[in-house]
C-alpha cells in the first residue's frame, strides 16, 4: 500500500503541500502491488481520462492521495477483473455520483451491443456471433461479406462463427465503402493491422511467460493499451499527411 507523506513531528497535522507526490514516489509506492506498473502506464492512464493530477507551475505533475488511491482502483480492475477502460471510467463515475454499482464478476456476461455478449476473463475478444448476425448488424449482403472475406478484411474465427470485433470492422469497411474505398484498396490497412499485432504480440511475449500469474492476466491489458497507442499513433500520423497535402 502506498504511504503518502506527512509532516513534521512538530506541525500536528501534515500541510497541504506535504501531501503533494511526485510521478516518481507515487511509481515507488504503487509497484509493491503492481510490480509491472511504469511511468509510461500512469501517463497513459492520465490521458485516457482515468486520473488528473495536477501540474506545478513549471508543469511537473503533482498527485493527491485521492489521485493516487483513483490509480490503484483502475489497476486493481484490470488485474483482477479485466476490465477495459471504457468500463473502469463509467464505474469510477458512478462512485463518483454517490452510486454502488456491481463490478463484473469474472464469469458476468457483458452486453457488447448489437446483440453481441461476452463473458469471462481473457475472453474479451473470444465473443462469437453467427453469420446471419454479422450481416445483419453491419447491414450488408452475402456477396459483399464474400468480398470481403476474400481480401482478408473478415476472417471467420477457427473454431467457427466470428469475433465480436467484426462486427466494427464490417461496418467501417462499408462506411469507407460509401467514398469510393474498395476492399482492394483496405488490404494495405489489413497488412499494416498485422504488422502492429506482431509487434505488440512481441512486446507482451515476456509478460504471457512470466511465473507471476498476475502478471500473466496483465498482457491482456496491456496488449490493449498498446493497441489504443498505436490506433491513435496511425490517427495523428495520417492527419498529419493530410495536412502537409492539403496546404
């Protein structure tokens, strides 16, 4: 457990500035529970919306004990209940707005939408619905879904029917689809998409073997962190090109 800061023998009570902790002592603190946190993982908590420290006049960040015990909850909800941020923000603001909602036991079900559930740890990406459900979530025929499949851009699941997550890429590739994109012309995003997976599978190996069966359930969660780094990487870069082509 972290222990914040207190004052002097002689002040009675710890000042206001006394509790202040830097990026630094809150790491220090918290790895005794989470050994695999990093300074990189507090920063990106920070900017997905999940804690907001705040900064000193020369911009250095600055934690509260509040701040401090909001980041151990969120990484306490990866760990132990895989849950993906989405999820950690809306129950953190519920307790916020005075509520007492349940957290999602290992074995809940969770609606994902479009008549699609999931259920279980490490099988956030495992939900499976059928063909006709696919077609008819992302509102599309047989032939354009064989198209489709032939460019690699849907990929059945081995063990049949389809992962939850094709239900967003169907509906993307239809929406591209309606400016003139063909399915030929998204198979450099689909091999790109691969290129990225192998690499955040290589960064995440280590953590799948360690002895730590807690830091093994942590590569789950941090294959998806690294996954919304690199989709917001390829986002700033493309508005980026865009930019230097349009001025």
């Amino acid at each position: 457990m972290l222990r914040t800061p207190t004052g002097g023998a002689g002040d009675g009570t710890a000042t206001a500035e006394a509790r202040w902790m830097s990026i630094g002592t809150v790491l220090t603190g918290l790895r005794e529970e989470f050994p695999e946190v990093t300074i990189s993982k507090i920063r990106f908590l920070e900017a997905e919306g999940l804690i907001e420290p705040q900064r000193t006049p020369s911009g250095y960040r600055k934690f509260a004990p509040g701040d401090v015990e909001r980041l151990a909850q969120v990484l306490r909800m990866q760990r132990d209940h895989y849950l993906p941020l989405k999820v950690i923000r809306e129950h953190l603001d519920a307790l916020a707005r005075g509520e007492q909602p349940a957290l999602p036991s290992p074995g809940a079900q969770r609606d994902l939408g479009d008549g699609v559930w999931e259920s279980g740890p490490g099988v956030a990406t495992a939900a499976r619905i059928g063909r006709a459900e696919l077609l008819a979530a992302a509102e599309v025929d047989e032939e354009q879904l064989d198209e489709w499949e032939s460019y690699g851009l849907i990929v059945p699941a081995p063990e049949g029917g389809y992962d939850a997550e094709m239900v967003t890429v169907a509906k993307l590739v239809a929406d591209l689809g309606r400016f003139g994109l063909e399915p030929r012309h998204l198979r450099a995003m689909r091999a790109s998409a691969d290129r990225e997976a192998g690499l955040v599978e290589q960064l995440v190996a280590p953590l799948r073997l360690h002895r730590n069966p807690q830091t093994r359930a942590h590569a789950e969660a941090t294959a998806n962190e690294l996954a919304e780094l690199s989709v917001r990487l390829h986002a700033a870069l493309v508005q980026t090109a865009l930019r230097s082509r349009l001025h």
